[in-house]
C-alpha cells in the first residue's frame, strides 16, 4: 500500500464502487441524493471552518452531482415531471454557486431541503421486487 493513501478514504471508495458496482437504477438515482447532501453538509463545516478552498471543492461536487441527475431525466417519457426537476436542479446549481460566492448557509440549507422533498418522493415510488424482476 501506498504510505500517502488515507485507508479510510480507500475503504470508501471500494465502498461506494462496489454499491454503485451493484445497484439497481433506482438506488442509484437514491445514492446521488446521498451524495449531494453528504457533500452540502460536508461543506457547511469547511464553511464554518472559513476553510474557503474545501468548501468551493465541496459544493462543485454537489453541483456535479446534481447536474448528474439532471441528465438522468428522460423528458420523452416524463413530461411536465421531467420539466420542472430539470427547473428545479437548475435553480439549486444557481443557489450552491451563490451559496458558495456568498459564504450563504441559508442557502445551502435551502438546497439540502429541496434535495431532501426529491428524495422523499422519489424513495415512496420504488419499485418492488417484482417489478425489478419482471
């Protein structure tokens, strides 16, 4: 092993590799979530911390993550749903990248809750193992 590798961090990857490795598309969709709020609260403390580097890596990660689910949408098939998500991700890469300018915990606040109403709703319409086998 490389003496510079964090072993927390490598179990971490492997972690998130091999969820990722073996996920259904719907738990995906449900780790990207995770993801996005891990991150935001991550740097809500780099905030505190007025550690402004970490912070800016932190909430570009979000926006990644969130531009991600964006492109996860299938507007052919998810009509106005689909349209007013991708207006919703895109108000809150607006709102991270103001968060982040302006030192803003309000706004990230705001984005953690919105993340957290998606989620919600999109936890309660799983699909059930029968669906996922046939």
């Amino acid at each position: 092993m490389n003496m510079k590798q964090n072993p927390a961090s490598e179990y971490q990857s492997t972690g998130t590799y091999s969820g990722v490795m073996y996920a259904d598309p719907h738990s995906l969709i449900t780790q990207m979530f995770d993801g996005a709020l891990r991150r935001i609260a991550q740097a809500k403390g780099a905030m505190d911390r007025n550690d402004l580097s970490l912070q800016g890596e932190l909430i570009s990660k979000s926006i990644q993550i969130i531009a991600s689910l964006d492109a996860c949408l299938d507007h052919e098939k998810g009509g106005d749903l689909s349209t007013n998500l991708a207006q919703l991700y895109e108000y809150m890469i607006m709102t991270l990248t103001k968060a982040n300018m302006n030192k803003d915990m309000d706004q990230l606040n705001e984005v953690t809750k919105l993340i957290l109403e998606i989620k919600s709703a999109w936890v309660q319409i799983a699909p059930t193992d029968a669906q996922k086998a046939g």
